[in-house]
C-alpha cells in the first residue's frame, strides 16, 4: 500500500512537472510566433500588399488619364469646335472611336460655346447652370488646373458609378472650348478590388480626402462609409489622411487590425488595406490549442486520447462524405440535405428558385472510345466550367454518374432559361484536352422553376426537371428544355 501511494505521489508530480513545463513551452512559442506574425504583417505582408494593388490599379487608371489629355490636345478637336460644330455625327464618330479603341465606358466633349454634350451617339443634353447633375460643367470651368478626377454618375451608360477624368479644352489661342475627357467605370475597379481581397485575404477600399468610402470591394466587414465614424478608426482618421502611406493599428469590438494607407495621386483617392489580426494568428492559436489538448489526453490517458482521435476522424470522414472527389462538387447526399434549407426560405420569403438538371450527351461513347480517365478528364471540366458560371448564393453539385443539378436562387423562369443556354452554349464551345485528344461533348438540361407556394417537395421539382432533361434528350439532345 505504501509503494502504490508513493507511485501515486510520484506520478502526481511528475505529472505537473510535465504540464507546467508543456504549458510554459507552448504559451511562450505562441506568443513569440504572434509577434513574428504581427511584424511580418505590419513591415512586410501589408506594404507589399498595397503596393502590388496599387500597382495593378494604376495600369486600370492611368491609361484613361492620358487618353483624356491626348483629347484635350487633340487638333482635330480644335478645328471641329472653332468650325461652329457643323455635323455633329463627326464628333460623334471620333468619340465612338476613342472609346472602342481605348476599351473605355465613355468619352465625351461639353462645347462651350453651345453647351452642347457630345457623346458617342451623338448630342446626350444641353448644360443647365440649374441642373445639379450639370454642376460639375460649371465647376471644371472655373478650375486652375488643367483636369480633375471626379467620381459620378454616368446618364450614357445607365447611370452607372464611374470615374471622369475632365480635361479643359483651349486652341492654339489659348481660347477656352469646353471640357472633354473619358469614364471609366467602377464596376471594372470593384471587380478588381473583389480579386484582390480574395487573393490577399485582406480588406481593401478607396477613401476619398473627406473620409468618405468611395469604393469597397465584396468584403463588408465594415458597414459605415464614413472612417471617422468607424469605431477605432475614428480617432486616427484625420491621421490616416493627412499621409502619404504609412502603417496604423486600431482595436474594435471585434478584434484589433492592421491598417496600411497609401494616397493613389492619379485618382486623389486613398487605398485602405486592413487586416485583422486574429485571423493571421488563428494557426497559431489554434496550434496552441492543439498543444493543450494534446496535454489534457496525456493526462487523461491513452483512451480519452485514442476517442478523441476517433471523433476526429469521424467528422473529417463526414466532411469528405458530403463532396464529390472528383469534381469537387457538392454529392448528391449533400445536396438534398443543403437544398431543403434553400426551398424553406423559397416558401417562408416568396423567393424564386429555378432548377437545371443537366446531362452530358454521349458520355458513355467516351468511355468507351477514350477509356474512363478521358471520361473523368471530361467530368472534371464540366464541373470547373459550370463552377465558374454561378453564383456563389447558387447551389451546384454533381448529381450522379454524368448528370448535375444547379439551384438558382433568386431567378426567374426567363432568367433560368437564358443562364442554362449560357451554359450549353459555353460547355459546346470547351474543348477537353486528355493525351493527344481533344474531346468536345454537349449538354442536354430541363429547366423548371421550384413552386414555393404550393408547399412542392424536392422530389416533386427534381422530377420536373428530369421530365424537361428527357425531353431535351428526346428533341435531339444539346439543348434546353423548359418545363413550367
């Protein structure tokens, strides 16, 4: 009984030996890897970001820049407009060929001497001191410099957002003519800034000189517009903009965040490149939690440790369980399971949800022809190339053997049946490259729009959808078929 206490003492304190020396490693190595990460990320990975942006933002805006100014000193331009700007379809043609050739969403001339606005289809208004959509004329007008970089709506192309690079006109007498100039559009730079957040897994946005947030891009992880209103941010806000580019840190609610500013001259606008910080750190804190589960299943013994690994396992299993190894879609079980939550909301919320059930034509003949790895190389590009062409609110999976199923949501029938003639008509295009074949397929797809309203089930809709496929196989496959 004495031996069993003294072992029992004995394994007692070498126990705590053992956890005080395995939590005084693993608390010191996080916190060492947490300061590695944090001046790694504020001298290097945050600059570097910002400039490689920078960098690709420039080629998208200083190309309009100095299109605006070959217009602004363009003699043909002179001698139209000192002409009495007879033929208006000859400006016209010059701005349509401007436009097409520089690939811009605009361009443009005001007279002013008539205060015509001349666009790529002709006369657009007249200029009107007391029309405020026509203020930024009058304001040009009176500026010193040669141009300015304004950000508006563009009445040409739909009242898109975009950015106007206005140039002042003069001849050769130095005699005032108008304004002209190009715009490019915003969608062109929020797409851009949409890459780039998901390439560099970083915040990024553009900010104006009052503090206003001019253009984000699919990261919202901050809803004002305004920075001196965001919390933490606030206080350094007129710092942030009274440099050039340098490096900030400020805490929220939610975290603490790295901020790099730098000031892009070409468009007066200032890059926001924000990180939060926890999330750089995430590895290693969950490596550290790693490292004290590890302990606590050494100290509990060999079986807690051995379920705890068999838990494991059995939740990555489940995860690999619901994805198609192949393609690397969503698999059927998967998809019913997910699918049921989309149609509740489509009853609850009278959203629309249209269903393409979609076959690959003669699939069979391929194997046959090329063997199944050709077969599987053509699964594989399917898969990629409809991946691409939705959305991600879409659910897209692989529904069996040669046959995929994409929910669309919030689409209306007219919608359903032009993205899946979209989607024909690409996949026909696509050539698949296996060895020294290449091998083009087609595809045959039912299309119906899921009934919210009368409580229809998946398996209601699904049959739908296989009726309208059978059909476009029965027509003569590669083609859609649309069942109401």
């Amino acid at each position: 009984m004495t031996h069993f206490l003294q072992r029992r003492k004995l394994t007692i304190v070498l126990c705590v030996l053992l956890s005080l020396s395995f939590l005084a490693v693993s608390v010191v190595s996080y916190y060492s890897s947490k300061k590695a990460i944090h001046i790694s990320l504020v001298e290097k990975e945050l600059p570097l970001t910002s400039n490689a942006i920078y960098a690709e933002l420039q080629k998208d805006l200083i190309r309009p820049f100095f299109i605006s100014s070959m217009m602004a000193t363009n003699t043909f331009l002179y001698d139209w407009a000192s002409a009495g700007e007879k033929n208006p379809e000859v400006i016209a043609r010059y701005l349509a060929e401007t436009k097409d050739k520089y690939q811009v969403s605009t361009t443009f001339f005001v007279s002013e001497k008539t205060a015509n606005y001349y666009y790529p289809k002709g006369i657009l208004k007249t200029m009107s001191a007391s029309n405020s959509a026509d203020k930024w004329y009058f304001r040009v007008r009176k500026l010193q410099e040669p141009y300015e970089i304004n950000i508006d709506y563009d009445k040409a192309n739909n009242n898109a957002l975009a950015i106007f690079l206005n140039f002042r006109v003069f001849n050769q007498q130095q005699q005032y003519l108008g304004v002209t100039g190009v715009g490019l559009s915003m969608n062109r730079l929020y797409a851009l800034l949409c890459q780039y957040e998901a390439q560099y897994q970083k915040n990024i946005y553009l900010v104006d000189s009052t503090g206003k947030v001019r253009l984000t891009g699919s990261n919202r992880l901050h809803d004002t517009r305004d920075i001196y209103r965001r919390e933490g941010l606030q206080e350094l806000a007129a710092e942030t903009l009274a440099r050039k580019k340098t490096n900030f840190q400020y805490q929220t609610e939610n975290g603490h965040y790295l901020l790099h500013v730098q000031y892009m001259p070409e468009v007066r606008l200032f890059l926001f490149v924000e990180s939060k910080e926890d999330n750089a750190t995430s590895e290693v804190r969950q490596a550290l939690y790693f490292n004290i589960m590890v302990w606590l299943a050494i100290v509990m013994a060999t079986i807690l440790l051995t379920n705890m690994m068999v838990r494991h396992y059995q939740k990555e299993l489940e995860r690999m369980a619901t994805i198609d190894h192949l393609t690397t879609l969503m698999n059927r079980q998967a998809f019913e399971l997910v699918s049921q939550q989309m149609l509740a909301e489509s009853r609850r919320h009278d959203i629309s949800v249209a269903v393409l059930m979609i076959d690959i034509d003669y699939f069979k003949q391929v194997n046959d022809s090329y063997g199944h790895a050709a077969g599987d190389k053509v699964l594989e590009d399917v898969a990629h190339l409809l991946k691409a062409m939705v959305r991600e609110s879409d659910m897209l999976c692989r529904w069996g053997g040669e046959e995929f199923v994409i929910f669309l949501h919030q689409c209306q029938q007219h919608n359903a049946e032009r993205i899946a003639e979209q989607i024909r008509t690409t996949i026909a295009k696509h050539e698949s490259v296996y060895g020294l074949y290449s091998l083009n397929v087609t595809l045959s797809i039912g299309v119906t729009v899921y009934r919210g309203s009368v409580n229809e089930t998946l398996a209601t809709v699904m049959a739908r959808a296989d009726a309208a496929l059978y059909s476009a196989k029965q027509q003569g496959r590669n083609r859609v078929v649309m069942s109401i």
